[in-house]
C-alpha cells in the first residue's frame, strides 16, 4: 500500500502492522498519539467494513489530531450497505450508521480542524453538515527593533530593507493539503493578525498561524514562533519548531555573542529550538533537531550526534537533517554511519545532509548506497551525489566509475522516478567529467 500520500513517515509499529486490522485496532489505542494517528490514516487507506469500529472508537480521542485523523478515515470507507436501509426498533446499529451518526456528533467538537474532517467525511454517507469559523479580533503588535547586524546576504539584505520601509512583500498562495481556517487565509500574510491568530482558542487556527508564519519565512515572524513553542497542543509546538526551520535570519547564530549584548532574533531562536528538544512529545523533539540546520554551531553539532543513538527512528531522521548544517569533523563520519541505519528515512536524511554538507569522504559511501533496496533511498542519494558533483567535490577517477553507475541506474532501476532523476542529473553532471579545451 503507498504511503506517497503522508508528509512524514509511518512509525515503525504502523509500519509493522501493515495491513492488519486487529493490529492497527490495538496501534489506535496506543500511548503515543503519533502512532495513534498513523493507525487511524492506515485503517482508512485500507478502508473495508471492519476498519469502522476502531475509527469510530477513535473518535473520543483526547488528542484533536486523532480524532480529525479517525474522521477523515470513515470518509474512506467503501462498503456502507446499511446507510440508506431502515433499521427495525430491535435491531442492533450497524457499524457503518453507528459511524455516521458519531462523525455528525463531531459538529459539536471543540475543535475546527475535527468538525471539519466530520463534515468532509460525512459527504459519503450522504450528509451534510454546516462548519462555523469562529471570528477573532486582533490587536497591536509592537514591532520590532530594525537595528539588526550587518546581513549576510544579498536576500537578506532586501528583506531588511523591505520590513524597515514598511513594504509587504509577495509571499506565496497559502496551500496545504488539509483545509486552511478561513481566519489565516482572511489575515492575508498580517503579522499582527497572525498573531492574534496564534493565541486563539481553536488549536488548528494557532497551528495554522504558525504554519502561516514558516510560509513567509520572514524573521519579523521569530518571537511569534518562539511563544508557539509553549503551546499546550503539541501539533502547534511541532509546526512552530518546523517554521524556525524555514526561516533565514540576517544575523549569524555561530558567532559569539558578548556578554552585554542584546541576544539576536535568530540566537533566541536556537536557543528555543534547543529546549525544545526535551519536549515530552517526540514529534516536537524532531521537528526541533531537523529545524537546527538553520543554526549549525558546534554545541548543537553535539546535541544532534547523541541524538543519532535514539531508539526512536524518526528522532534519528531528525537529527541527520538537523546535521546537514553543522559542518565539522566528527559530524562526516557519523552520517556516514547512518547511511547503514535500519529504518530507511533515517538512511535517506543521512544521504541527503552529506550531500549538502558536501565532503569528498562522502563520495564512495554514497556510490554504494545507490543499491539501497528502498526506492526514495537510491533517489536521494543520486541527489546527493548530484549535489557534490555540481560543487566540484571528488576527483576525475571518481566521477568516471561514477558516471557509469548512474547510467547503469538512469535505465534499469525498478523505479520509474528514479530512472528520470538520475538521467536528469548525469546530463547536469556531464561537465564535470568532459575535458576542457
């Protein structure tokens, strides 16, 4: 069954189960709200009779993001024999109605982000429910000092010139693959409203703000982010986490600060990130370790390499990404390692920061990852591979043999994306092996 159709991962128990509805049903009442939630997604990609009752039982979750998950899934169920039959008095409720008539007490639940799985779902069952937006006020924001450091880019440079003159700039159209809250599409990139926005009541308004926010990409947005990072709801801490990862500040988080100097936006952003990765949630704690990246300084080198231990696979996926900023010694040898890590994300995000990292050690380790048995692994590494040719990374006998082994790859790979990446990237690589002159 693809799972093409996910932002992240499955965790390892859901992937376990696979297709096994007694197991998955146990996996919806586990501890972790992260494995809940992918069982639930699971039942529905499955989507037969007997998936109902563990959806429906999912739907008292105390996490919002269960409940919205476990709603969606009853949207995906195929068989619904008993919907439209008239039931006698002493007849026990079938799965499928006892579904509907759940999904419709859902239009009373606190959160926008369920009811509006609810009402999407019950479009199946041949029901329609009206989902109110709640309305939010906004209030003045006090802006933020301009006086900032030299930056160090010409990007960098026009976004300071822009906030300073008060220009809006162009970001892009707000698109997501779950419905966006009217409010934030109605806010219109204001900070102010945005704001406003994240302290609401409705769990996914704030998280959509944050979300909102790492779209911009824009610093002025960072002591909003920072706050988010203390939400009660884990799903906003883990959105704000990975919008500190997006951004890109004018100052440099690697230089020292003096004692008597005011700490920068992009400073208290590391910092934040940093706690944040004794968050009691580890989607929280990996979110924070791949938005690091951004603030590669040697103490968060240290933090990531332990992390690279983790039993938990998506904590190791974090913090490879988290490493493909921290340029330093001990860091080269250890993704390198990670490249031989069981869970194939973890492998991927190894061969991806090393690409971007990019060190001539990694070359022959890369070259043997381009057999990898998982798909998405041989893409990235040829990407990677691809990154370190284009940067002049390796020598004239290297890319030789290499060369010839994406070519093998462009035209016999089991994976038809994979073939079109490689004889995409050996065109662009063609330079760097042809003679000059």
């Amino acid at each position: 069954m693809s799972t093409d159709k996910r932002d992240k991962p499955l965790p390892e128990i859901v992937q376990q189960a696979g297709e096994d509805i007694e197991k998955l049903a146990a996996a919806i009442r586990y501890p972790d709200f992260d494995v809940r939630e992918s069982a639930a997604w699971m039942l529905g990609e499955i989507g037969t009779f007997d998936c109902i009752a563990p959806l429906v039982n999912a739907l008292k979750d105390p996490d919002a993001v269960v409940r919205e998950s476990a709603a969606y899934a009853l949207g995906k169920i195929r068989e619904l024999p008993n919907i439209n039959r008239k039931l006698s008095v002493f007849e026990d409720t079938p799965d499928d109605v006892w579904a509907m008539n759940e999904l419709q007490k859902l239009g009373k639940d606190r959160e926008l982000r369920v009811r509006v799985a609810a009402a999407e779902s019950l479009k199946a069952y041949g029901k329609q429910m009206e989902v109110t937006t709640p309305e939010i006020a906004t209030v003045p924001r006090k802006v933020a000092s301009t006086q900032v450091a030299p930056p160090a880019t010409v990007f960098d440079i026009d976004v300071m010139k822009a906030a300073i003159a008060g220009v809006k700039k162009d970001y892009p159209p707000l698109r997501r693959n779950k419905q966006i809250p009217q409010v934030i599409l109605d806010a219109d990139y204001d900070f102010n409203k945005l704001e406003a926005a994240s302290k609401h009541k409705e769990t996914a308004i704030r998280e959509a703000a944050v979300w909102a926010l790492g779209v911009m990409a824009d610093p002025q947005g960072v002591s909003i982010l920072i706050q988010a990072l203390h939400d009660p709801e884990l799903v906003v801490r883990e959105s704000a986490a990975r919008a500190l990862g997006i951004i890109r500040y004018p100052n440099d988080t690697r230089k020292p600060s003096g004692r008597f100097e005011d700490m920068t936006d992009d400073r208290r952003a590391s910092d934040a990130l940093q706690k944040a990765l004794k968050d009691k949630e580890a989607n929280v704690r990996a979110s924070a370790a791949a938005a690091l990246a951004n603030y590669g300084k040697p103490e968060v080198a240290k933090t990531l390499l332990t992390m690279l231990q983790d039993t938990n696979s998506t904590i190791r996926a974090a913090a490879a990404t988290g490493l493909s900023g921290c340029p330093y010694p001990e860091v080269y040898p250890a993704l390198i390692r990670m490249l031989r890590d069981d869970d194939f994300f973890t492998r991927l995000c190894a061969a991806r920061s090393l690409g971007r990292l990019g060190d001539a050690q990694a070359l022959e380790p890369l070259l043997e990852m381009l057999h990898d048995t998982n798909a998405s692994v041989r893409l990235n590494t040829a990407r990677a591979l691809a990154d370190l040719g284009q940067k002049g990374v390796g020598t004239m006998q290297f890319w030789l043999r290499a060369m010839d082994q994406l070519m093998v790859l462009g035209s016999t790979d089991p994976s038809e994306e994979v073939q079109q990446f490689v004889q995409d990237a050996v065109v662009k690589l063609q330079s760097r092996i042809t003679p000059k002159g």
